[in-house]
C-alpha cells in the first residue's frame, strides 16, 4: 500500500513559513486509482473502472464507482483550510469502450423509476469527493484495501443544501438529490451521440461552492486530492451502455497521450503564520482586528481565518490574539 505520508515528509510547509502566491498545475496519471466494486478482486491493478447502477436490485445506486488519487506536495501542505482559496479545478478521464451516449445534463431521479420521462438520451457521468470509514482515509486506504461490508469503506461523497457531507451511493433509494462536484462534458460527440473510443471527459468542479471549495482546500492541506466517478447506467454482467474508465494501469496510458486521468487546479495561498493575522500580509493590525469582529460568532473552518484556535468559534479568545500579536 502506498503510504502518502512518507511523500509529505520532507515537502511540509512549516505554519510559521510565510506564503502568499498563486499556484498552477496539471498532474497526469493518478498516484493511485481503484475500482470500487464489491467483488473486484484486483483492487489498484485493474485497467478500467466501470460505473454503473444497481437501482431496484438491492445493491448500491452508484454500484461500480472509479476513484481517482493525486499527491499534491506541488502545492505548500499543511496550512489552515482558510489560506486555499481555489480558482479552478478541472479532471479529465477517457473511457475505453464505444457504446456510450454522450448526456451533459442532469436527469431527475424520476427518470429511473420512468425512463420515458427522460427527455434526452443517455445517463450523465458525475464527479464527487471521496468519503472514507471503518478507521480508513485518504492515506491508508490507498490502492489495496478492503473495500468493506456491509458499507464501503471509501465511498462517493457529496452535499447536501446546507452543506452536511454525505455518501451518496444510494441517492435514488433515499430519495434526496446530492450536490456533485461537477457533471461532465466532452468534445468528442455531441450530446445524444455515441462517444467513441477513448473518448476524453471534462469535469469542471464547482469551485464557487463553498463546500466543495473546503474538500479541495483541506485536501490540498493533506497533500492529496481524492475524486469519485460515479454513473446510473444500467447493465448486466454480460455487458451494457455503461462507461468503462481507463485506470493508470492501462497499456495504453503509456502509449497514446492524454489517456490517462488528469488533474488541474488553480490555488491562490495567502498565509503568514503571524500569530493574530487574519489577511497573510504578515502584520497585525487594525484591518484583523476588524475581521475578528466581522467574523464573530459559529464560523466555518475554510472560510474563517479569525478562528485561530480551530474550534469553529470566533469568540473573545480569537480577538485576544488579535490584540496579543499586535504589530500595529
């Protein structure tokens, strides 16, 4: 299993470094990828992840689900969730098979249980966030661990409207519609149309979201950005419509370009480690103690930089700092 932590080891940023720039980067094939799907029996190895629906079977909604995992040490690590604020993110993925249509907007959960009442052919391709349970996350599950039962240990993970993080695998069942990070697009078939082979998918993540905004910055801070591909296209083991991802391990990875899952993000950092600076310019003064006092009260931990003590608060104890670490 790979150990991300031994990558960080020597790329942490201290939170006393002061940082404040932009940065930019695409980072190709996954560090590690896997299909998430009960019976996978070659977790990490195989060459493609199919997605697909087991709605009205009994089994999972999203039932085959492809994650996806990039070290991000790129980018400065371990830093408040606060100093992140994302410009852009963007992941693009192939699929390997030419029996899919190509469906770039949402379909109502109705459509499932009537698939007449869907106006347009085909079932869009989602993208998520990657929960993790039974003592697992980002670092230790990794490419070969148990995949879990009953419940899976690593899962889609989505949003709800006031921003609860939840798993997602089971929407249609219990009948709520998730906030995904984004529904893809492509420029290989025009919507309605059969997708070819090794056709190229484009997922624009919500970054103005500002709870999916927080998974990418707390991931940056983790130095590793996990990502979920999930579909509720139907089939059978003898086959079916549904997408086949290509995985890192595929052969062709190597030999045609831009086969391979990609990543690209944008991140502005602004952070000085100052105790008491709310604004990373490295002073302390009447403009932080100002935002204290704006931000007073519950607050959010990505969007907060006043809560010094991490305990969600803006309270007297955050001002004190403020005022302790006055530079004037």
């Amino acid at each position: 299993m790979k150990n991300i932590f031994q990558a960080l080891a020597f790329t942490t940023v201290a939170a006393t470094t002061a940082v404040a720039d932009t940065y930019q980067y695409c980072y190709e094939v996954p560090d590690f990828d896997r299909w998430m799907y009960p019976w996978n029996g070659t977790p990490g190895t195989r060459i493609a992840g199919p997605t697909f629906t087991g709605y009205g079977s009994g089994v999972d909604d999203r039932y085959g689900q492809s994650l996806f995992g990039w070290v991000t040490i790129d980018i400065p690590t371990d830093l408040p969730a606060h100093a992140y604020t994302i410009v852009s993110m963007s992941v693009e993925a192939s699929i390997s098979n030419d029996n899919v249509i190509l469906d770039e907007t949402e379909d109502a959960r109705s459509t499932h249980d009537d698939p007449e009442s869907d106006l347009d052919p085909g079932r869009p391709f989602h993208l998520s966030g990657v929960g993790f349970r039974g003592d697992y996350d980002a670092n230790t599950f990794g490419d070969d661990a148990p995949f879990g039962s009953p419940d899976r240990n690593a899962y889609a993970l989505g949003f709800t409207p006031d921003g609860e993080a939840i798993d997602i695998s089971n929407n249609l069942t219990e009948q709520f519609d998730p906030k995904f990070f984004a529904v893809a697009t492509s420029d290989s078939a025009e919507p309605g149309e059969f997708l070819p082979e090794l056709a190229r998918m484009r997922f624009d993540v919500d970054v103005a979201d500002e709870y999916i905004s927080c998974y990418v910055s707390e991931s940056l801070s983790f130095g590793l950005l996990d990502v979920m591909i999930t579909s509720l296209h139907t089939g059978t083991h003898s086959g079916g419509s549904y997408p086949q991802w290509i995985m890192a391990e595929h052969p062709l990875v190597e030999l045609v370009p831009d086969t391979g899952a990609t990543l690209c993000i944008e991140v502005e950092i602004s952070y000085s480690g100052v105790s008491g600076d709310t604004n990373g310019d490295g002073l302390v003064n009447i403009e932080d103690l100002l935002k204290a006092l704006d931000e007073f009260g519950e607050c959010d931990k990505c969007s907060c930089a006043s809560d010094f003590n991490s305990d969600s608060q803006i309270n007297v104890d955050d001002v004190l700092v403020v005022i302790s670490g006055w530079t004037g």
